[in-house]
C-alpha cells in the first residue's frame, strides 16, 4: 500500500535532484545536457548582481518573520479565548468556521481577498467611506502590502494552529488549576501561572521548527495577491525565482537560487531540530 505513495514522493521529491547540475551549466534545452558548457560558479555570480535579488532577499526573510511572530501569538490568543467557552456547541461550531479556510486554496482566497479590499467595489473601503475616508488600493500600496499578506495569511491558516494549542491545553493537569484555585488565583492569574507554562514546550516547539521555513514567504499567496507596483515590499525569493525561471526562461540562474535557497533551508531545518531537542525535548529520530 506505500509503494504508489513512496513512488510519487520519489518522482516529484528526489528525482528533481538530480536537475540541480544546471545551477552550474549555461542550460539550454534544445542542446541537451552532454552538448551543455559548464560554467561554474558564474549563475552565482550573476545571482548577487541582480538589481532584485537582495530587496527580494529581504522581502522574505521579513514577511517570514511577521509571519511567523502572528502565527505563533494570533492562534495561541484564540485557543486561550476557546479555552474559556464552557458551551461545546459554540466551541465546537467556532474550531469549525475559523479552520474551514485552511482547506481553500490560495487561488480561491485570492480573489475573494481582492474582492474584499477593491478600491472602488470592496466592503472593506465601502465602510471606510462611511466615516468620509477616502478609497484605499491596500494591494497596490507598498506600505499596505505585507500588513495584508499577514493578515490573510492568518485569517486562513490560524485556525490550524489553534487546534494544536487545544489540544497542549488539554494536557495540563487539572489539579493545577484547582491547586491556583485554592490559593486565591482568578482566571488571569491560572492563565498566567498554569495555562500559558503548561503549554510553553509547544509555543517553543513550533516557534523553532518554523524557522525552517523563513525563506518561504508564502509564494501561493503573494503571486495570487502582488503586481508590479508592490515589488519593493513584495516581491520574494519565490516569485523572482519564477519571472526569471518560467516567464525569462533562464533555467540555470532560476536552479542557481533555489539551490542557494535550499541549501540554507536545510541548515536551519537542522538547527531548529536540534534546537527543539535542546529547548523542548523533541526529537524527530
């Protein structure tokens, strides 16, 4: 039963590979890979002048890490709130509406989002005229861009996180609470003393294993959401990867900087591992 699954992993996992030669050649498809001049390290080289390349840089690792700052605190605020709901049926029916968005697709959200924020159709700027506020283009403004790209990226995927922040809370002992209980402790002191330490080992898990992803900005999101107007706050690793790999056709220089982005990748996947092994204890061997 695992041979179709680990077949399919093989195919678009590993055997991609094997591709990544052409980071060092001047690949061009209609010669083949024998006839191909190798040409070292100058995709690299060609890489770092690039007029684009370290605003892009820098788009990325920011929209990463406020990115990764609201997943942490947005999803943890709402388990703590759910927590408190003693009306399983509300609680179940909000776990439920505020996850639904985690299973559309960016492609879906993406027009919705746009829809939603149109300077001149949108609610968003509809209420904003209501107190004589004039129109906002939030998807053409390169000081609205990435505050929106956080904010929708919570508004689908927080409700992810929120379940896993339950569930930690329903480890806690609850003789704890009743031992805070006993001494005089309200329900902010139990949060603070008792909840928020029971539940520490996994906020620090999550926090470390998402460093491996902070050069990805979310490329669903944002090819979905930016134009050219927005690239100087926008545009990512991602998305540069893409205008010059699919749209320019220079595959090489496109390898060239996933391969750099790979490789960096994988050096903090392995320090968040073994930071969530020193920290909290988790080991994934």
């Amino acid at each position: 039963m695992l041979i179709p699954g680990l077949l399919l992993v093989f195919i678009f996992n590993y055997a991609p590979i094997f591709g990544i030669v052409i980071a060092f050649q001047d690949f061009n498809p209609i010669i083949g890979f024998k006839q191909m001049r190798w040409n070292g390290f100058e995709n690299f080289q060609y890489i770092l002048s690039l007029p684009d390349f370290m605003p892009a840089l820098r788009n990325t690792v920011v929209i990463s890490v406020m990115k990764i700052v609201a997943g942490l605190t947005v999803p943890i605020l709402a388990a703590l709130l759910l927590n408190e709901a003693r009306n399983v049926l509300f609680k179940r029916s909000v776990q439920t509406i505020i996850y639904m968005p985690h299973f559309f697709s960016w492609v879906i959200l993406g027009g919705i989002i746009i829809d939603i924020l149109s300077p001149s159709q949108g609610i968003v700027n509809k209420m904003l005229g209501l107190f004589g506020a004039e129109p906002i283009a939030f998807l053409s403004s390169n000081e609205w861009f990435r505050p929106i790209m956080v904010i929708t990226d919570q508004w689908k995927e927080f409700g992810f996180g929120t379940i896993i922040y339950l569930a930690a809370l329903t480890a806690i002992d609850p003789g704890l609470y009743e031992a805070a209980i006993v001494d005089g402790a309200g329900r902010w002191r139990q949060t603070w003393h008792v909840t928020l330490p029971g539940i520490r080992p996994i906020v620090v898990l999550m926090a470390i294993l998402s460093l491996g992803g902070i050069l990805n900005g979310g490329f669903d999101q944002i090819f979905n959401l930016y134009n050219p107007l927005v690239y100087e706050t926008g545009d990512i690793l991602d998305t540069l990867l893409y205008r010059i790999g699919i749209e320019e056709a220079q595959y090489s220089v496109a390898t060239a900087i996933g391969l750099v982005k790979s490789i960096v990748s994988f050096i903090l996947i392995g320090l968040g591992y073994y930071l969530a092994y020193k920290f909290a204890n988790y080991r994934i061997f």
